[in-house]
C-alpha cells in the first residue's frame, strides 16, 4: 500500500509540469509579437549564411557557394546583390564605421568591404600560415573583432582543404589592427558567437562537441572564466535586449541568460545556418536556412 506522501509528490508532479509547460509557452508568447508568422523573405540560393544588420536596419547575408552577398532592404522587403566577388563569404558584421567585416574563406582570409563594394584584406596569415577557413565573427564594442576558424569541406570545390593551423581556435583581431591572437585553443570545432553589448560577455559555439560556453571579455580582448552555457552547439547566433541567446540548426532555439531553454521556432527547412536582428527598430528576426531567408516579427529587440 502506497503512503500518503507517495500519493501527495504524485499529485505534486502533476500540478508543476503543465504550469512549467505553460510558463514555458508564456515566455516564448512574449517574445514573438501578437499574431506573427514566419514569412519567406526569398529563396533559390544555394546556402545562405552570415546575416548582418547595417545601421540603418537593412540586412546583408551570403550565399556562398555563389560567391555572392544579397543585401535586403527591410522598408520594401527588396533583394539585391551587393557584391558577387564576395570571397566565398560565411559570417559578416558591421563595425561602427560602416564598414562590412566578412570571413572570406576562399582564401582563408578576413575582409572588409567599403558601402561600394570594395573589400580589402585585413587578415590572411596567423604566424606566416594561413587559416583553416574564418566562419564566424564577432566585433565588440572597442572595435575588437572574435573570429571562429574551424575546418570545413567545401563540396563546391574541387579538392577537399587540408588543415592549415595546428587546431581549429578561436581568435581576437584588436581594434587598431596591429595584435592578432588566440584566445581559446581548447575547443573541438568553434562555429557561431556573439557578445553582449556591454562588451563583458562572449558566447561560442563548439559545434563539433555540440556545446556553447560564455566567457568573460577582459579589456586586452583575451579571454577568462569559461564557462558551460548550454549542451547544444550553433551554427549561428544572436542576443536580443533582454539577454536572450538564439541558437540555430533545429530551426532557432532560444535560452535565456542562465541557459534555460525558453522557446523554439521552426523553419521549414532542413538546416538553419544563421541568424539575427534586423529592420529599422530592430524587432525582425532574419533568418538564413538552406535555399531560403525568411523574417520572423518579434516583440524584442536586438541590439547594436
């Protein structure tokens, strides 16, 4: 015969689960605005990556295999090539003056492009070797820039690269362009990050060892306290105004600061690379799967 207490921690059990189920589904309501649906934004691409949002709130992504990047202007929902000499890029970023900071990879290297168009090289070496293939970047708000390296085959090419560095790390490019260093050498295959706008806080992604940590963000750019965020890794991510981090892959799994999950939203579509913030007030998520981009309307925002 069962105990009274058995029978009470029973029904117990029973009353939290659905108020978590429930709570759960309130905090996923109340980032997503009232009524608002996935919309494909556009497709026929070959891959989409590397989102990006300008000041003005338009937002810019690669499709790589193409070499190109597209850029979408969010006040008429309009695509348009901003450049078809593009490097290969994966993940872009805007600095603070405007300029586009892109992780080129046909040449292993790092680019800035100017609102023409033009690029210039501002990394294609670490100690006289050349990168795996830069992925993802990060720009904290001194101007530093975090960038992932890890080692990819490229299908679209003819041969397979070889590894190039010792590891697949990740790295700080300093303000003034003269200090370019590791700050974490321990991680299986470092992919999608981003920071806090404070610039105290850095998430990564290992996508090879499926996990994301956060780090604190010294004023010298290194790196210290490591820390275990969630068991899931990222291709792509990004953090809105409350603190809230977007993972992708399953479509886009969102965790608040202390890492418990709060929500998801599915894409239809077998991968999703990337993601982030765009539109004049922030509050559309844009986002990179497959073949297709698509726009969410949100009641966050990102932020700068």
């Amino acid at each position: 015969m069962k105990s009274l207490n058995h029978y009470l921690f029973v029904l117990l059990i029973i009353a939290i689960i659905p108020f978590s189920a429930k709570a759960q589904m309130d905090v996923k309501k109340s980032l997503v605005a009232k009524n608002a649906e996935v919309v494909k934004a556009g497709d026929g691409y070959s891959f989409t990556e590397g989102p990006a949002v300008d000041r003005p709130g338009n937002v810019y992504f690669t499709d790589q295999p193409n070499n190109q990047i597209i850029k979408w202007t969010f006040s008429t929902g309009e695509l348009s090539v901003f450049s078809d000499d593009s490097g290969r890029s994966n993940g872009l970023y805007f600095n603070r003056e405007g300029d586009l900071i892109a992780c080129a990879d046909m040449e292993n290297q790092l680019w800035s492009f100017d609102a023409d168009g033009n690029h210039t090289v501002l990394i294609e070496n670490f100690k006289g070797k050349k990168l795996n293939g830069p992925n993802d970047l990060w720009i904290n708000p001194r101007g530093g820039i975090y960038l992932t390296d890890p080692l990819y085959k490229r299908n679209y090419w003819e041969r397979d690269p070889e590894m190039q560095q010792d590891g697949e790390h990740l790295y700080y490019l300093s303000a003034d362009g003269l200090q370019f260093f590791r700050v974490d050498e321990n991680l299986v295959k470092p992919n999608g990050l981003v920071g806090t706008p404070d610039g105290k806080k850095l998430y990564v992604a290992d996508i090879g060892d499926n996990k994301t940590y956060v780090y604190d963000i010294e004023e010298d750019g290194y790196l210290s306290n490591r820390q275990l965020f969630v068991e899931m890794g990222s291709d792509g991510m990004t953090i809105d105004n409350r603190g809230n981090v977007y993972l992708t892959g399953d479509g886009v799994t969102i965790f608040n600061s202390k890492g418990d999950k709060i929500g998801h939203i599915p894409i239809d579509a077998k991968w999703t690379a990337n993601v982030c913030f765009g539109g004049g007030d922030r509050k559309t998520l844009f986002i990179t799967a497959m073949d297709a981009v698509y726009t969410l309307q949100m009641k966050v925002r990102g932020v700068w």
